[in-house]
C-alpha cells in the first residue's frame, strides 16, 4: 500500500475547474490518482469528498473526519485502477462524511450508478435499476439497510457464542458466516451500508446461484465485513 502522503491536504483542496480532481493531476503517480484524473465523473466525486470533509472538520471536528479520510484513502489506494472500486469508495466516504455533519450530496448520476453497474455513461443514460438492487454483477454496489440480525439459526446473534453471524437487508440480500463477525454485532437495524458484489463463483448448477461474497460497509458505524450470501457455494449440499 502506498504512503498516504496525500490525506488531508488531499482533501482540502480547491478545485481548479469543474473537471478537476480535488488534487493537482500533473503530479499524480498512483493508478487510482491517474484513473481519477482520466474520468471526469470519479474527478467530480474526489472533489465533493473534498468538499465533504471540509464541512464534517467543521461540523464534528478534525479528529473524526481524519478519520474518515485516511481510510478512504487506504482503501482507494487498494483500489489500484480499478474505476468500479474507486467509484463505491468514494461514495462511501461522502456518505460517511454526511454522519458527520456534511450537507454535500451525491449526485443523481452517483446514485444510479451505485445501484447496479460500474458508474459509465451508458448505465447513467439507461437507468441502474431499481433504488438499492441486489448488486448482480462483479463491482457493483447498491446503497441499502439492514433489517435483521441474528445468528445463523437464532434470532438473538449473541444467545450461542458457537452459532455465528447472519445479516438481511432491505434489498433481499444476505450474509452469513459461522463465526461471530464483530461488525454485524455492532450494527443495528436500520443501518444504512453500501454492499458490494465483489465475486460471483463459476461453473454452477443450472438456477443454483449461492456463494455470491459481498463486501458491505455500515455507513452508520464505519465497520465493513466480507461474507458469503450462504453457508456453502453453488452445487454444495
């Protein structure tokens, strides 16, 4: 991972034209720096997490948006190139950002684009789906809640230390694991989070689609957690 020798002053940047990053591109060097100045719509989305964080330094002070901001930046820096990854964590910073007091908000184009899809103009112009889909292909993401959670068999998470984690959400999604995932404890019904589809496994059964993994970031609490949608993949018993 790269030093993050951008991080605040990164983010407190004007920008210079509407096009423009909130950082100066002739000296980016990163492949997720070059792949935000050579996309117009991710340049635009840097430059309202700019924005963002400026309002949340203010509103909750520069500990918590600090916070916020380094590890988006880690996290766009695992990124590498990869438009569809840079795109759902930058969305996901603004909008934790928005917890802290920022009033920028995502744009209508940003909206469409986490709903299904990798953000392009063709998925802009032709609709995403319907608000907060079940993410269906690999880098998409949709903003969405939580409804339950529980343990795998049992509706109270914490009544069996042996009978691990299980999460719904309001997009008919779900995640499961047999372990005790700290961060869907420390969750609540009612949470917004950003799902994302990030591996669909192959050469499965005919209709048998389980084994999707998902990576989910509670916009609420900040934790994320990476989990299959079943207990066993496509065409186990």
């Amino acid at each position: 991972m790269r030093s993050l020798t951008l991080t605040v002053s990164l983010l407190l940047a004007s920008p210079a034209f509407a096009a423009s990053p909130s950082f100066d591109c002739a000296k980016a060097s990163a492949p997720d720096e070059i792949a935000i100045c050579d996309d117009a719509q991710l340049s635009e989305l840097d430059r309202l997490a700019a924005l963002a964080y400026d309002e949340a330094r203010r509103a909750s002070g520069r500990s918590s948006a600090q916070a916020v901001a380094h590890e988006g930046l880690a996290l766009r820096s695992e990124c590498s190139a990869d438009r569809a990854c840079i795109m759902s964590v930058l969305v996901a910073v603004i909008l934790r950002l928005e917890q802290l007091g920022s009033t920028v908000a995502l744009p209508e184009w940003a909206l469409m684009a986490t709903m299904d899809g990798d953000g392009s103009d063709a998925d802009v112009d032709a609709g995403a789906g319907e608000a907060g889909a079940l993410p269906t292909e690999v880098g998409a993401c949709a903003i969405t809640s939580i409804v339950e959670i529980t343990s795998r068999f049992q509706a109270d998470i914490n009544a069996d230390p042996n009978d691990g984690s299980a999460v719904n959400f309001e997009n008919g999604g779900h995640q499961v694991s047999y372990d005790k995932v700290q961060e869907i404890i420390d969750s609540s019904v009612g949470d917004t989070v950003l799902m994302c589809l990030i591996e669909i496994p192959q050469d499965c059964p005919p209709g048998d689609d389980r084994g999707r993994i998902y990576t989910t970031t509670n916009l609420n609490t900040n934790g994320s957690w990476t989990l299959p949608d079943s207990q066993r993949s496509c065409g186990g018993a």
